[in-house]
C-alpha cells in the first residue's frame, strides 16, 4: 500500500512537466504547480517520518547498532559508555532537524528580503503616484506589488514618463491583479516547498512555472478591462529591469519567460479549442488535488502504521557492567 501511496504522488509531482499548461487557464496552471510542489513537500516529510519511526525498527539497524564501547579519561578520572543504539537513535532524527531547520532558513530570508525592500522602498519614495501607489525615483519603467500581509503597489518616475496612458492604466492593473488574488501568499508557500523539496530534481522548475503563471493570472486580471497590446508593451518596457524572485516583490516583468508571456497576450486564440483544452486542464488539475488530499492522509498514515511498536521496542544491547 505504501508503495501504491508514493507511486501515485511521483506520478503527481512528474505530470506537470509533460503537460502543456500554457494554453489552459492561468489560475488552472498555477493550482497543477501548487499541487505538484505540495507532493513534493509531503514525500520530503513521509521520507523523514519514515527514517524517524520505520528505520529503528529493522533489523539492519539493529545490526549496525548492537555495540556499545567503553570510554575512559583517565587524565580527569572520567569513564562512561558509548552505546550504539542511542548514537543511531539520533541520526535518525538529523532528517527531521534539516527538515525544519531548512523551513525556518527559507522563511528568515524572506523575512530579510522584506525588510531590505521596505526599507529600499521608504528610502527612495518621492510622493504618492496614481491610484495611491507608491511613487519612487528613478528613470527605469518599475511596477511592483511590495509586502506580504499590507501590500502596496509601487511605481517608477520613469514609468510615469516612458508610457502611454493605455500602457500605464494597463500595467497598474496588473499589479493590483497581485494584490487582490493575494499572490504573494502562494508565492511565500511556494518557498516554504522549494526549503522541503529541495533535493528533488525540478522543484526549482516547478517554482519557477507556478510563478509565471501567477503572473498570467496577474495579466487577466488587467485584461478584464485593458487591451492586452497596451500590456504587452508594458511589459517588453519594464522587461529590462532586474527579475525580482522574492515572495514580498512581484514586478510587472516578474516570473521569467517575458516572451511566453508576450506571445499568450498577443497570440490569436482559438475560441473552441482553447475551451476545449481549457476544460481538459481543470480536469487534470482537479485530479492533481485528489492526489494532493489522498497523499496528505495516506502518506502520514501508511509511515506510522508501519512504525510497529512491538518491533520498535526491540531488545536493546547494553553494555555489560
């Protein structure tokens, strides 16, 4: 059963990387991403759970453990006994340790991040910009989304002066697209599973994707009342500007692959193959959050149920006296 549990989890963290989610809904795409890096954090803590409670109980670990070694200073008239059993019993716990320590390290830097930024913002604001953004110096085209439990949006005196009307209404919608969807929460969990599932090969790409369809999402957004060309432009403008990876900074350029964003805008869609694949998508990622719940319960459950305590409770070696 176990074997069935993981099996359909590595199948979950494996199929967004053959799909094709550029053509479904932004916010469809995004939720397959988000589901993906849950299963990778809940096979990061099923392997940990499973070296802490399983890997005592196993008769290699017994095996390997079964010493014990007599240890005398006799410079300080010191003497006590090593035993193996306890030195194994706490290596096993080293994987829940780097588990938590790497969270903890994750939500610090994001912590730094966000005061270095609030403190960039304060340090070069000059006045209260459209909508009540907040307006900083510089002659760079710079939107942003900036914070995570307050947001403001930020912009630029260059943006001020290198777009047109359309481009600026077009882009400012697209950073209050952010806001309102509470992106920067995604984002900030999103960190959290890259810290778990770092050691899986793609959790950087699944990051990376889940990102840039949160700023698609942040694009429709704006295009319930702009024209995507005004956008587009907006952001080839801004697409020089540095591409900020922080969870409390989401830029208008943000979240990489300007040209695939660029082409989605621009790109003639076809009305019925694009409901089509539309739908097949929300298909996918409803089963994608089948496999998150199903693993979320089974994965916890199947570690502990194979933590025996009749064969946990093994007879110990001790050091003779």
């Amino acid at each position: 059963m176990t074997t069935l549990v993981v099996a359909l989890a590595l199948v979950g963290v494996a199929t967004p990387h053959v799909m094709r989610l550029d053509g479904a809904r932004a916010s469809t795409a995004a939720a397959v991403w988000a589901a993906a890096l849950t299963l990778r954090s809940l096979l990061s803590a099923w392997l940990a759970v499973s070296i802490l409670l399983v890997v005592p109980s196993t008769g290699l670990f017994r095996t390997l453990t079964h010493w014990c070694q007599h240890v005398a200073i006799t410079e300080v008239g010191v003497h006590f006994d090593l035993h193996g059993h306890d030195l194994g019993a706490a290596a096993m716990i080293v994987p829940v340790l780097l588990l938590g320590g790497s969270i903890l390290v994750a939500l610090g830097v994001t912590g730094r991040a966000a005061r270095r930024i609030g403190k960039d913002v304060r340090r070069t604001a000059i006045g209260e910009g459209p909508r009540r953004t907040v307006l900083v110096g510089g002659s760079e085209v710079l939107f942003a989304a900036v914070g995570l439990l307050r947001p403001r949006i930020v912009i630029s005196a260059g943006a001020l002066t290198k777009l047109d009307d359309a481009e600026l209404a077009a882009g400012l919608a697209h950073e209050e697209g952010h806001v309102c969807r509470r992106h920067q929460y995604l984002l900030l969990y999103a960190e959290g599973c890259r810290a778990m599932a770092a050691w899986i090969p793609g959790t950087r790409r699944a990051v990376a994707e889940l990102r840039f369809h949160l700023e698609r999402d942040a694009d429709d957004w704006a295009l319930r009342a702009h024209d995507p060309l005004a956008l587009a432009s907006a952001i080839c403008k801004a697409a020089t500007q540095a591409d900020a990876s922080s969870p409390v900074l989401v830029s208008l350029s943000g979240g990489g692959a300007v040209v695939r964003r660029v082409d989605l805008l621009i790109a003639a869609q076809d009305a019925r193959g694009g409901s089509r694949r539309r739908g097949a998508m929300d298909i996918a990622a409803a089963l994608m959050a089948s496999l998150v719940l199903i693993s979320f319960v089974a994965i916890p459950a199947q570690a502990v149920k194979r933590h025996s305590p009749d064969v946990a409770a093994h007879e110990l070696h001790h050091c003779a006296d």
